[in-house]
C-alpha cells in the first residue's frame, strides 16, 4: 500500500531467542518435508515478524552457536587481561606517588614550597 507507515519493532534479545529456538524446532521435525520455508513464515507470524527476519537470525544463530561455549574461555582472558592492566596502572600509580612525594620534599629543602602541600 502507498503511503502507509509501518512501525519497525525493536526486538528484545529474548524474543530472538525464542523464535529462533522455536525456528530451529519446527526445522527439525520439518527437515525432509518440502515446505521448509513454511515454518519461518509460521514462526514469524507467531513472534509479528517476517519470515526473512526469522531465517536470518536463525542462520545467525546456526553459524555462531560455538561462540556461546567459547565465552567461557574468553571471558576468563578477559579478567585476565584486566587484572593485568590494573596492575600495571597501580605501579605506575606507586611510581608517581613516589616521585611527587621526593620532589616536594626537595622543594621544601629549597625553600620553593611547604613540604608536602596536599
């Protein structure tokens, strides 16, 4: 129709979740039938989504699957990572409390400022 305005839903994480969950489902027990692209358009009418959305966050979900095991490894690096970096940030933190607190007190002996101004 000409001139009419959809509105594009936004769809939660957990709506794409269940649809797929429930594409992959009707796929499984539809795999040798010859109406395949069936259960997307049943599964999108279910959700109020087209059944391109369906098929495309499914394939998404089919090619991707083996990152949501691998999160586990990864997330692990990540704290990893983190830590490392806190640590360093803490050095360097003691290293310039160091130099600051050498540099006022030579100051102080220089007549330049009171010893430790902060």
């Amino acid at each position: 129709m000409i001139g009419v305005v959809h509105e594009q839903k936004t769809q939660t994480v957990q709506s794409r979740v269940q649809s797929n969950s429930s594409a992959i489902r009707d796929k499984r027990r539809q795999n040798d039938s010859p109406r395949r692209g069936k259960a997307n358009a049943e599964t999108g009418a279910q959700y109020e989504l087209y059944p391109a959305q369906v098929n495309t966050w499914k394939r998404e979900l089919l090619e991707n699957a083996s990152e949501l095991f691998d999160k586990g490894k990864s997330a692990s690096k990540a704290k990893t990572d983190a830590i490392a970096e806190n640590d360093e940030l803490y050095r360097q933190i003691g290293k310039l409390k160091v130099e600051r607190d050498f540099l006022a007190e030579r100051s102080a002996q220089l007549g330049l400022l009171p010893e430790k101004p902060w």
